[in-house]
C-alpha cells in the first residue's frame, strides 16, 4: 500500500477507535505522527467527500457517508441486522450485557451489530474491527455446516501447527455445538492485554504493529482452556461470550450471534440457560434458522 492511501486508512482507523471524541488537525497529525502539511489536503479531500466532518470549532470527526458505505458493505446481511435489531437490544437488556452479531468475511470474524452500553463495548468488539482472524481457537460458530476439508483448511490458519490437545479441544467444542447449537469460551487475561495494547501509544496508525498484537493475542489463547467442553463444572466462572450460529438456506452459517461483557461468572448450566433462551428467541424470529446443521464429511 503506497503511503498517501496509507495516511488516508490510518486516519479513518484512528478516528473509528475513538469515535467517542473530535481531534482538531494538529491533534490528528501528533496522533498519527504526520506533519501538517501532509495531513492538511488528506483531511481537506475526505471532508468535501464526506468521509469526515469538521465542526463549528474546526474538530474533525467520522462523517456521515460512512455510514451507507458500512451498510452496502453488509450486503444480503443488513437486512438480517434490521430484522435482529430489536431483539439484541432486549437481549443486552436482560443480561446486563452486551449482544453482538458477527460474520466470517476475508479471513476474519468481524462485528457488522452490537446493541449494549456503548461506552463498555470493547475493542475486539467493536463494528467492523478486524481484530479477530478466522483461526484456531477463533471462529468455531462458523464451522457447523462446513466439510471436514474445509475444518482442516481452518486449522492450517494457525501460525504453528496445532497440537493434539489444541484439536481435541476444538472438536470436542464442535461436536457439542453441532448437537446443541451453543458453544461458550472462558475469559482470559490474553484480551484485556490485546486491548491495552491496541489503544495504547505505539497502535494509532500502526498496522503492523496491532497485526503484531492479534498475532500474539490468539496465540496466548491457544495455550489455554478457551473453548469450554464441558458444561459440568463445578464452580462460577467468568466467560468470554455465549454464542449460537444462525444458518443460511444451504446449511451454511451466515453470521453468529453472541453475548459478551457479562457482568458476573456463570455456572456452565447458567451457559446453556444463555444459549437455549438465545436459540428460543431466535427461532421465533420469521426467517431465522437456528436448529444445528446436518453434520458433512
């Protein structure tokens, strides 16, 4: 990527993370360690297209075209995002929490909906990050309906070589999911760290360095217990997300719909209380399926 389309991606990145505030133009060019004089005809151009807003005291926010290049870049999705739309918010309601809707696009699992407080909604989490690849332990609510080609093809994403735990774990999590339609992950300190990092000094404008972060991010959550396999355990734990794919009318998941942020630990029957009430609410939605998929070889 040349450096002016470089500037450009870094800004809307920027600005996107922090969609919270407004930064004037010598803000930006500190943030993003861009002279003035460079930054000023990026910033001018993307303003008179409407790719940023400058207010009345000349701060510089997200603008409004945005908004409808997200929604064609949903495509067939959006709609599925209108329908599912009222009932994530009463589902971030009920459990204090936060819903978030997710699809597998070009190689990673990306958030297109979330309902929730937005100021506890969290980097890995927020709309349209890429901070999440479709690789192991991530992405097994996409995996029902696929071949076992295609499930070995998602193993060899991983930076290494799986090891025999790492796909026991995942298949031991797939075959529950493909029966049950929930799977669950435990929380780890691996999240927390990768958030940190990449809202912290040295991220802004730096995509190899937060690629550098995820790297190390999913590679601390193959060396733990990510993925739960087992619902019977004794004592409260906190968990990452509860999730349940929705199906498409090959069989197929389309996108994957999840509670996160719980406010406290859960029991594992407390998990597939959270599970089955997402798969009750679901399946009385016109059009969605939630039921598992035949199983492919």
């Amino acid at each position: 990527m040349s450096n002016p389309t470089r500037r450009v991606v870094d800004v809307l990145n920027f600005l996107a993370r922090r969609s919270e505030r407004s930064y004037s133009l010598s803000e930006l060019a500190r943030e993003l360690d861009i002279s003035k004089s460079t930054l000023h005809p990026l910033v001018e151009t993307l303003v008179e297209a409407g790719y940023l807003l400058r207010d009345s005291e000349k701060l510089l926010h997200l603008g409004p075209v945005l908004t409808g290049v997200g929604q064609a870049a949903l495509g067939h999705r959006g709609e599925l995002v209108d329908v599912l739309r009222s009932e994530m918010a009463e589902i971030a309601r009920h459990y204090d929490a936060h819903c978030v809707l997710t699809a597998e696009l070009g190689g990673w699992i990306v958030p297109i909906a979330a309902s929730g407080d937005p100021s506890r909604v969290t980097t890995l989490f927020r709309i349209g990050a890429r901070t999440q690849p479709f690789a192991p332990p991530l992405g097994v609510l996409f995996l029902p309906g696929r071949r076992m080609g295609e499930i070995q093809d998602w193993f060899s994403h991983s930076t290494s070589d799986p090891s025999p735990r790492e796909v026991d774990a995942v298949m031991s999590a797939l075959d529950f999911l493909r029966s049950q339609g929930v799977a669950a992950a435990a929380r780890t300190d691996a999240k927390a760290r990768a958030e940190r990092l990449m809202l912290g000094p040295t991220a802004p404008g730096s995509t190899r360095d937060d690629e550098s972060v995820v790297s190390d991010f999913v590679q601390q959550l193959r060396e733990t217990q990510y993925l739960i396999t087992d619902f019977d355990y004794p004592d409260a734990r906190e968990i990452e997300w509860v999730g349940i794919p929705l199906m498409n009318r090959q069989e197929r998941v389309d996108v994957a719909l999840c509670v996160v942020n719980f406010p406290g630990a859960l029991t594992g029957h407390d998990v597939l209380d959270v599970g089955n009430d997402l798969r009750d609410r679901m399946s009385r939605i016109s059009g969605i399926t939630v039921s598992p998929p035949r199983v492919r070889t």
